[in-house]
C-alpha cells in the first residue's frame, strides 16, 4: 500500500534517481549536479513552506516510489491575499508502486492549506487526474505560441535533438536562410505583421530589478495576480536567467516615445536555435508592439523560432501575425472556493514566473 509524506533532506538522492529513471529514462546514477539542483529547488527554494512541502510515496519496505513538488506563491484577489501551491514534477516508479499512487500524491498535494493550486506543466495524463479530482483546466493558458524565423535553421535545428549530426549542416542552412531573405524582403521587419508600430517603441536590455518594476506595473490589473514585491519578482527573475540548456538570458524592456515602459520580455536564445520567451508584459493596448518587438529582438539575436507560454491579454494581439498555436502541456488550477475558479477562468495572470518556469529544473544542465 504504502503511505505519503513530506519530503526531507535526507530524500533527495532517491528523488534524483527517481527524476533521472522516469523523466530521462536512464538507468544510470543521477550526475550530481541533478541532486544540487533537487535540494536547491525542493528543500532550500525562498518558494518552499513547511506548511506546504513537496511529497512523497514510500512503500512498506522503506522505498521511495513517487515524488509531487510544491512551492508556495503569494497571489492577490482584489484586495484579498491568497496563497498558491504551484504543483510540479509529479513521478512515480511504475516498477515499484501501483497504478493509483501518482493520483494518491495529487490528491495529498491538493488537500493542503493553500486557498488554490496550479500547474502549467501537466501532461496528457497529469491532465486526467487533475480533472478527476476537481481541477479546472484553462485552454488559453495552455497553448504556446510559435513563429518561425527561419525556416531552414528551424527545421535542422529540431531534427537535430534527435541526430546530433546533422548540427554540421548548420552553416549551409544559414546560408540558404540569408539568401531567401534577401530574395523575398528588403525591409528586415517585413516579416511583422505590423512594423510600422514599432516606430514607436524603442527597447534596450534591462536588469532584474527594472523588469521586476515593469512587471508590477503589467500585472496590477487582473483580478487574480501575484501579490510579489518587487524584491521576490526580481530573485525570482535572476533565478530563472540560468537555463544553459536554453541559451543566454535576454531581458529587454519596451518603451514609448517619452521613454515610458509599456512592457517587457524575458527570454532565452542560443543563435541559429529557438528563443524560448518565459514572460511577456505588456500593459493594456500595447500588446501588439510589445509582441513585435520581442520577436524582432529575438531575431537580431539569431533566433531561428520563437516561442512561448500564452497569455490570454495577448490572444487578440496575435491575430495577423502568422503564429501557430500548440498544446505541449496544460494549466490547471484547483480550489475548493468557485469565486476562485471563475476568475483564474475569466481574469487571471498566471504562467510565466506565476508558475514553474523560474525552476531551473527546466532548462538546467544537470
């Protein structure tokens, strides 16, 4: 049968065997840079609450067996505080535990004290149990926007995470991917939709703590958002700028003509490969420039695509500017108050850094 309880220090070495047998699917130790970053993320994280610790699935004999993460976020409704359990990570060892734990840890993690849970990361099946235990899946939260940058460089780049050979082709596809550009555009935002907006904005790259000032500024109107000081959004900015399986952190801030911000971007880019967008801001009507601007960034920095995490105030935006739209993983939200549910359906900032992006858990080296 086996029982659940808090997760401890003396864990986290079956936790990382556990992540490395179910998600790498390797049989091999886990490195030890994947055991530091289990205590950094699980045990040590400011986001981590003793009234609300991960968990785990021991069995009779002592075995650990299943592993759920939770971190608490502080969130706002209006003017009442709330807290937020951000779920992640849910693993079981199919070998050892029965069909039922994985939704066993879920139920735990979600009868906590917290006044809402979320997710951006579930699975098909996470998806399954969630539902079944009451969550509320939200679809527009759910899908990631693409824009292809170059074609050529797009498509070697993706077959090349499965044949690492084919990275030598990358300078002839470089080359072909110049020579369609200039056949096909003199103007280099021609492939924005609207380029003619950007006249207007200016960017330049930005620290932590400006981008946390900017995101207080972009968020403060939804009804259900985070309740962070600046402070928090900042460390939790710095702590997701390294991913160096993603690339190099760019944070860039978007300004108008009196060099007022209407908006941000903080995303990740390795030249010739994806730039993968873990937050946009924008503040309400500018989001068609702040759009234009961060994938114009992307692209002077040799982005071959980029893509991102959706937020809803963008979908209008989005319109017209040749992105495609896909379901990689879902966000869900759980609470026992229907008040709550509605507004994280019809009103809510959530992704991003209000969920597991910031973890270097994804997009670490370990």
């Amino acid at each position: 049968m086996g029982r659940i309880r808090a997760l401890t220090e003396s864990d986290a070495g079956a936790v990382a065997a556990l992540f490395q047998r179910v998600f790498r699917r390797k049989a091999t130790p886990p490195p030890a840079a994947l055991l530091a970053d289990i205590c950094a993320v699980y045990i040590d994280d400011e986001a981590c609450d003793p009234e609300l610790p991960s968990l785990v699935h021991v069995e009779d004999d002592g075995a650990l067996s299943g592993f759920i993460g939770r971190h608490v976020l502080a969130m706002t409704l209006g003017e009442r505080p709330l807290r937020m359990a951000l779920c992640s990570s849910i693993m079981v060892d199919a070998e050892r535990t029965g069909p039922l734990s994985g939704a066993k840890l879920l139920k735990a993690a979600l009868e906590g004290p917290q006044d809402l849970s979320f997710t951006d990361t579930a699975s098909d099946v996470s998806l399954r149990m969630w539902r079944g235990l009451g969550g509320l899946a939200l679809p527009q939260h759910s899908l990631d926007w693409v824009r292809i940058v170059d074609p050529a460089m797009a498509l070697l780049d993706g077959a090349e995470c499965r044949l690492s050979f084919l990275s030598h082709l990358k300078p002839l596809a470089r080359m072909a991917g110049r020579r369609v550009r200039s056949r096909v555009q003199t103007d280099p935002l021609r492939w924005a939709a609207f380029p003619n907006d950007q006249k207007a904005v200016t960017t330049r790259t930005i620290e932590p703590e400006e981008f946390a000032d900017i995101f207080g500024t972009c968020t403060r109107h939804f009804s259900l958002r985070p309740a962070w000081p600046a402070e928090e959004t900042a460390r939790l900015a710095r702590q997701a700028m390294t991913k160096p399986a993603y690339g190099e952190a760019v944070i860039v801030g978007m300004f108008d003509r009196r060099q007022t911000a209407i908006g941000a971007s903080f995303y990740h880019v390795r030249p010739g490969s994806t730039a993968r967008v873990l937050q946009l801001l924008a503040l309400p009507g500018q989001e068609g420039p702040v759009l234009d601007a961060v994938l114009v960034d992307a692209a002077a920095r040799g982005a071959s695509l980029v893509r991102g995490r959706m937020q809803p105030a963008f979908m209008n935006a989005m319109l017209g500017r040749r992105l495609a739209l896909v379901n990689t993983g879902s966000s869900i939200v759980h609470s026992r108050d229907e008040a709550l549910l509605e507004k994280a359906r019809s009103g809510a900032f959530l992704n991003g850094l209000a969920g597991e992006q910031w973890s270097r858990m994804i997009g670490g080296a370990s």
